[in-house]
C-alpha cells in the first residue's frame, strides 16, 4: 500500500479514537456512496455527526482542512442523505472536520464541528 494511504489510515485511526473518547458511538467507518466515501458516521447524542479527516504532513502548503472542495461537500452531502433514507432514520446532521498536521514528529488535532453547511 502507499505510504500516503497509511497516512491517511492512521490519521482515522486517531480521529476515531479521539472521538470515543469524547463519547461518540461509530456507525459506519469509510462508508461509500456513489463516488462520495465519508470517513466516519458517528452519533452525539441526537446528532448524526459526518467526519470529514484529513491531514498533512505540512501545512507549508496550507492547512488540511483548506483542501475540502464544493464538490467534496456535495458528495457528502448526497452520501448522508442516502445513509438517512436507506436507513430510515431521522436524525439532524452536523458535518465535522478533524485536521491533523505533523510538527515536531507529533500529531496535532484540530477538531471543527460544524464545519459546513449541506446547502454551502
């Protein structure tokens, strides 16, 4: 496999861990949708929470959270909506990023919750 997948493996791996520990419940991890993936579907409380990760090894080129684009958000957008539907549920839902960089040989963490809109 490629090291940027490990990468981006790991970086889920420590989002998940990070959000059960904040005492989220996983649903579905890499849940696919057409050509949409979401990487985490959580439940908060009464909330549907959508995890977007993404990380760096830098940020000299700008943070990850920068590289999410409309069309990503469409994506999800779809992807939630079909997981709601196929699934019956009915459940208000937040989108939430969590951005990891590498500094120093560690991991740092930024967690945006409603990072976005499904009408953005």
């Amino acid at each position: 496999m490629a090291q940027h997948n490990l990468f981006g493996q790991e970086a889920e791996q420590k989002a998940l861990s990070f959000l059960c520990n904040k005492g989220y419940v996983l649903l579905e991890k890499n849940y696919r949708f057409g050509k949409a993936e979401i990487d985490l579907l959580m439940k908060d409380k009464d909330l549907l929470v959508c995890i977007e990760v993404k990380a760096r090894s830098t940020d000299f080129f700008g943070t990850p959270e920068s590289f999410i684009t409309s069309k990503k958000i469409k994506l999800l957008v779809g992807a939630v909506n079909h997981y709601l539907e196929y699934h019956n549920l009915d459940y208000e839902v937040r989108f939430d990023v969590l951005s990891y960089t590498i500094k120093n040989k560690k991991w740092i963490c930024k967690h945006i919750e409603s990072a976005f809109y499904s009408w953005e």
